[in-house]
C-alpha cells in the first residue's frame, strides 16, 4: 500500500519518457512518466521480479528545445 508505483515528480515538462532494463539490459517498460508511473509489470502485464532495476529518463521542457537526461537505479521489493 505505500511506494506501489514509481513516479518521477516533474514541473514544467513537454514530456518525461521513463525507459526500465532488467539486470541483463534487457528493456521491460516505458511509459511518459509526466502521466502516469511504473506499477512493477512488463510490457506483457507480468509482475516483474523482486530486484534491482537500471531506468533512463529522457525529457524535454515546455520552454524551448532544450533536451534533458538522466538514468539510475530502483530496487523492485515484492
């Protein structure tokens, strides 16, 4: 019931495109994190297993062009 989603909180974003690999680089998911956030499934809808989890996050602002990137890590615990 607590921390079942994760969200990046955001202001001022065109769009926030949150990409999700497995511990072999394998991508599992991506959404728009600026509407939604990931629930711990894959693109298949199968509960992901418990562990460590790389993203990437790719955004662009509302004012002007200006592109912005990030990555890092989530532990998934079931």
């Amino acid at each position: 019931g607590i921390n079942d989603v994760f969200t990046i909180k955001s202001a001022g974003l065109n769009s926030l495109i949150c990409t999700l690999f497995n511990r072999w680089g394998m991508e599992i998911y991506e959404y728009d994190a600026v509407k939604t956030g990931w629930d711990g499934h894959t693109f298949a809808d199968n509960a992901a297993p418990a562990g460590t989890y790389y993203y990437i996050l790719k955004a662009t602002c509302t004012k002007g062009s200006e592109d912005l990137q990030g990555n890092g890590f989530l532990q998934l615990v079931r």
